[in-house]
C-alpha cells in the first residue's frame, strides 16, 4: 500500500476510534472514555505535525488542538478524582463529580468537538486533492526530517540541566508519539523509544504530584494531603531525573545528515 494511502487509513482509522470514545463518554459507561478521546486526537495531531504548514491541514489540525485544550481540565479533574479514591478520601472525590459531569457536558455539546468531527469528515478529500496535484511528491521525507528535527530538540532540551521539566514533560510527550506515529521513519530504535514512555510517566506523575500540590495551597479541604503530595513530587522528579541521565546515553547525539 503506497504510504499516502496508509496515511489517510491511519487518520480514519482514529476517527473511528475518536467517535467510539465520544459514544462511550455520552453513556457514562466507563471512566477512560476522555482518556481514550484525548488519545486519539493526541495522535491525530501527531501524524498532522509535520504537515502543519499545508494550508490544507491547517482546519483538521486546529480543530484537534481546540479540543485537546478543552478537555484538559476535565481529565486533570478525572485524574484528580481518582488519586482521592485511592487514598480514601471518598467524600472529597465526590464532592468534584458533579463538576466533572458538568464538564463532560460542555465537551460533547461544545463547537470545538463539532468542529473536528466535520474536519475528519472533509479533511480525506483535501489530503487528496493535494496529493493529486503532487503536493505528496516527498511527503516521507519530509516527515522523516520532522522527526530527526524533533528527536534533535529533545536530546538537547534533556542535555540542558536548567531546561523547565513542564515543557520537557510536553517536548517528551511530542516527540514520542510522533516516533509511533511514524516509526519506519524516526531515528529512533524500539529500545531508543522505548525510553520516552518511561520519560513520559515519570514526568507526567510528578507533574500531577507538583499540580496536586498547589491545588492544596487554594483548596482548604485538599489540605490534608499537600506534603503527601509534595513528598510525591520530590520522589518522581528523583525518578524522573534518573531517566533522563538514561536517556542522554540511548538517544543519538544528532540526526542532520538525515535524508
């Protein structure tokens, strides 16, 4: 199958997957529906990157950046919820649950989800028209210096010992399913990409750790938790910065001389 073919198969193919994670949101049927949702428009987002200067990807991408930022929230509150559970606080996770209902609302009724449904709609159409005026001509290699780009900016963001963890955690992110989005042409090996979904939980509980941390600054009745918390957050940095001395020695040093 020509690569332009497997292009658009793998956009359709998470739409599907989108449209069954807002079907599964809309019943309340289980609690990874968002999670689920925001992973299919992570990855839609991922295969458009390198493409995001077409002017004919440009709706479908913002359409899908709309709603990853929209439903932040509501997962940074799921999340939350789930950590109180474990810990027994029952009350004060159900004392957020009408909130959190409140948001599942506003995201299956808002324009932002609407708009990308109607993008992945229109947008297999524009992805061909640009491919028969051979606009595709060198779309694999233009991909695969995207990522060699992005693998660079990573190695030297993980280098840089003063270099923000909260942007790092994001650059991680990126930079990860980007290379599974593409894997035939990232620089990276398994085991070299292995590493980036250690990087990125480790990064991920100490940011939630960090978060949590200063929600019990303003929330009076989190209060009780803030040093459980900070003391999480300490030991996942620890962790996390462990990986990361690990992930200077795997990553290669400098992909320019890629095609």
């Amino acid at each position: 199958m020509p690569f332009t073919d497997r292009f658009v198969a793998e956009i359709v193919s998470l739409q599907v997957r989108l449209y069954s994670a807002r079907a599964r949101l809309e019943a309340r049927t289980d609690g990874e529906a968002l999670h689920d949702l925001r992973i299919a428009v992570r990855r839609i987002r991922s295969l458009l990157k390198p493409l995001r200067s077409v002017a004919e990807m440009g709706a479908l991408s913002k359409a899908a950046a709309d709603v990853g930022q929209q439903t932040t929230p509501a997962r940074d509150l799921e999340v939350l919820i789930h950590e109180l559970e474990k810990r027994t606080y029952s009350n004060l996770a159900q004392s957020r649950r009408s909130q959190l209902s409140h948001s599942y609302d506003a995201i299956l009724t808002g324009s932002p989800l609407r708009r990308l449904m109607v993008a992945l709609d229109e947008w297999p159409a524009e992805f061909r028209a640009v491919e028969f005026n051979h606009g595709w001509a060198r779309i694999q290699s233009r991909i695969r210096k995207a990522l060699h780009r992005q693998v660079d900016r990573l190695h030297e963001a993980i280098e840089d010992k003063a270099y923000d963890r909260h942007q790092l955690r994001v650059l991680v992110k990126r930079t990860r399913y980007l290379t599974e989005a593409f894997p035939t042409l990232s620089p990276l090996s398994k085991n070299e990409a292995k590493i980036l979904k250690e990087l990125q939980s480790a990064l991920g509980n100490w940011h939630d750790h960090y978060q949590w941390s200063l929600k019990a600054q303003t929330e009076k009745d989190l209060h009780p938790l803030r040093r459980v918390w900070e003391g999480g957050a300490d030991s996942a940095l620890e962790e996390a910065e462990a990986l990361l001395l690990k992930a200077t020695k795997l990553l290669p040093k400098s992909s320019k001389k890629a095609a």
